[in-house]
C-alpha cells in the first residue's frame, strides 16, 4: 500500500476519522501486514524508532507524551512498516 498523506489529528474526532479511513483504505489497497499479529508488531516497532520520524519531518514531538497525533500516526505507518 502506498501510504497516504499524513493527516493532522488534534482530536478525538479527528481520530475516529481518521480511523474511518483508514479502513476505507484497507478496503482499497493491500496492506503490508495483513494479520492482527503483523499489524501490532509494526505498530510496536514504529513506535520505538518514532523519535527518527519525528526527527526526520522536522516536527518537534516527544513521542513520550502521548497525544491523538502520535496515535494516529501510529496506526497509519502500521499499514506500511515492516
């Protein structure tokens, strides 16, 4: 699957929105990690290695303060990162 553009997400409704679509893309594209197990383990991995991301997009987020973003983020490089 060729990830999306990043979205901002400030809310908790931003996120359910983002959450919505991110299922219509599931219905869309292939994901790279198509079992819950797969899913799960890019999700850990890439929060680990999330202060690099940051880093790399110029955006100031200390991924050890949970926010809606990070989450969202979170979900959406799941679908791609392996």
């Amino acid at each position: 699957m060729q990830s999306p553009e990043r979205r901002i997400v400030k809310s908790r409704e931003d996120l359910e929105r983002f959450i919505f679509d991110l299922l219509d893309d599931n219905d869309a594209f292939e994901w790279d990690n198509e079992t819950a197990y797969a899913y799960l383990q890019a999700m850990a991995a890439w929060l680990h290695d999330s202060e690099g991301f940051y880093h790399n997009i110029g955006e100031p987020h200390d991924p050890n303060h949970a926010s809606w973003q990070l989450f969202a983020d979170m979900l959406q490089a799941a679908a791609v990162y392996e």
